[in-house]
C-alpha cells in the first residue's frame, strides 16, 4: 500500500496523472457519445453495411500505418524542437507521397484489385482510399507532434471533434437519405477529415513560423538517417500488425458475407470502446514520459514494468466485463445483431 501511494504520488508530481485525465476525459466524451449512438446506428444499418465498413477499413488501415514510414514516433525524441519539426516535415511528405502512390494505384490497377478482395461492391468506395491513408497520416503525425508539446487538450478535442463529426454524418446519412454502406463509409472519412483539419489548423496558428523557419532539407535528411530504425525495425512490425487485425475480416467476407462480417465488426467495435478510454489514453501520455525519462536517465526499465502491472489488471477487468456483456447484444443493438454476441463470447479471452 505504501508503494501505491509513493508511485501516485511521483505520478501526481510529474503531471501523468493530469496529462492522461485530459486525453482520457476528451475519450471518454467521445466513446460515450459513440457507446449512445450504437443502439441507433445498428437499427438503421444493418449487419451487412457494417460488414461493408470492415472490409473497408481492413484494406485502409494497414496501408495507413506505413503512410509515414514510421517516423511519426520519433517527431517525439529529439532534444531540440528544431530537429523535431524536421521529423514531422519529413513525415509529413512521406504521408504526401504514398497517398499519391496508392490514388495512382486505385486509377491505373482498381480493376484488378477490386476481386481479390471478393466483392465487386467495393468499387464505388475504392476511390476513397487514398484519401483516408492521407487523413490518417496527417493525423498521427499531428497527434505525436502535440504529444512532444504536452498539448495532450488539443488532441483530447481532436477526438471528440472526430466522434461527433463521424456519429452526425451516418445518422443523417440513413435518416434523411436513406444510405446505406456509403453512409458508413462516408461518415468515417467525415470524421478522419474533421480530425485532421482541427490539429492542422492549430499547428498552422501556433507552430506554423516555427515549423518553416526550422525547414532544411539537409537536417531533414539527417534526422531521416538518424532515425532510420523507425522506418526499418517499426513500419513493418506495425504493417503486420494491422494486417493481422484486417485478416480475419478479409477471410470472412471471403467465405461467409457481409453480415457475419458485420457481427464480427460489432464485437471489435464493443472492445475498442472499452479499452481506448483507459489504454489509448495512458499509452499516448506513457510514450511521452518514457521519452523524457530516457533523454535524462538511460534508463526506463522500473516505469515500463509498473506500466505492465496495471494494465494487466486493467485487462482482467474488462476480459469478465465482456463476457457479460455477451449476453446482452440483442437488448442493447436488436435482434438483428443476436449473433455478435455469440462472437464477443468466444472472442473475448484473444480481445483481452
């Protein structure tokens, strides 16, 4: 208990605990907002629409996390804002370029593309892809650059901003236009457009001087060369983990449809909500530390191990909060969705 109090105490000291209630008040707003819309959301669209929205985000998310190549985390490491700018500048263009690559793709390839993924349905919505790698990119790189200015209430708003604009467009897209998947789809790249627009429109008032006065294309290269391992030992790690996540979405659409792709999506989007509010929150604020930490110390080894315990028991709790919650899927989302509940049961001990 003693060791409790001494850890809160030091926690208390250096600002964690405050940094992480501002980015987990800001998620908590924008997944209760999300937790009170689902119940409509899944009685205006159905399991197949939503199936429609995985596969789309099983295709766009891991060509998102290589957007940047990785640098993004290291926007956070440099001693000197100077060579941080740089970072960003150089993540920034990587973003640029490989949206570029991807539209090229979409226009000279789509057709071929477009059957692998087993559904000829998905070509109305190909053309959005580069768009959503693009706004995902600038995001992230927006997100790690107010991480290193410990602006963590301007990515808490950026949050909600996203939530808000996300949740608006599918309603009215299925209460007064009657849409389907594009609805979905379309709110979602709504919301990845808000985001984005709200943290670059703060970097353009408050950094935007500093940004282009620091801009050299020779330090930029010496800080892409500096922090090479990003791009080699990161990006990829990152690739396979997301595309880990899109596999079983990829599979199922395959085999067995959109709708049980859908119920599957559902199960994803219940475990998400539960573990963004605490994880995100604590993981973004954590990297900051650590970054700090390691710049003073060397050494970081005591805060990553206290880190490991608390979110183990964090872990716990939420494996038996879903297994619970189970059972109530045909309550909370309607019959329709009885069967994601099904899935959330024998998911939960891998989601946790």
């Amino acid at each position: 208990m003693v060791k409790l109090h001494k850890l809160f105490a030091r926690l208390r000291t250096a600002g964690f605990l405050q940094n992480v209630s501002i980015l987990a008040g800001g998620t908590a707003l924008s997944q209760g907002l999300t937790v009170v819309t689902v119940p409509v959301i899944t009685r205006l669209y159905t399991p197949e629409n939503l199936g429609g929205l995985a596969l789309y985000l099983a295709v766009t998310m891991p060509i998102a996390s290589l957007s940047s190549l990785y640098y993004s985390p290291a926007i956070v490491l440099p001693e000197k804002d100077q060579d941080a700018a740089n970072i960003f500048l150089l993540a920034i263009c990587i973003v640029s370029c490989i949206s570029l690559i991807m539209l090229s793709i979409v226009v000279f390839l789509g057709y071929l593309v477009i059957p692998l993924l087993g559904e000829l349905r998905v070509a109305f919505w190909f053309w959005l892809i580069p768009l959503s790698v693009l706004l995902e990119g600038v995001y992230q790189n927006s997100n790690y650059w107010f991480t290193r200015k410990k602006q963590f209430s301007r990515m808490a708003v950026a949050r909600l901003t996203q939530s808000i604009a996300t949740v608006c467009s599918q309603l009215c897209a299925a209460i007064f236009f009657r849409a389907d998947l594009i609805g979905l789809i379309g709110g979602y790249v709504a919301g990845q457009f808000a985001a984005s627009t709200i943290l670059g429109i703060q970097i353009w008032r408050q950094d935007k001087s500093f940004i282009y006065q620091s801009a050299d294309k020779k330090l930029m290269k010496q800080q892409a060369i500096r922090y090479k391992k990003y791009p080699i030992f990161g990006s990829w790690p990152s690739f396979c983990a997301n595309f880990m996540h899109s596999l079983p979405v990829l599979f199922l659409t395959k085999f067995y449809g959109y709708d049980v792709v859908g119920y599957y999506s559902l199960c994803r989007r219940i475990f998400n909500m539960t573990t963004t509010l605490v994880g995100r929150s604590i993981a973004q604020v954590l990297f900051q530390n650590l970054a700090e930490k390691k710049v003073r110390t060397g050494s970081i080894c005591i805060e990553v191990e206290r880190a490991f315990r608390w979110l183990f028991l964090i872990a716990m709790l939420f494996l038996v909060g879903m297994i619970v919650a189970s059972g109530l899927f045909g309550f909370f989302f309607g019959q329709d969705w009885i069967g994601a509940g099904n899935f959330l049961l024998i998911l939960s001990p891998s989601f946790a």
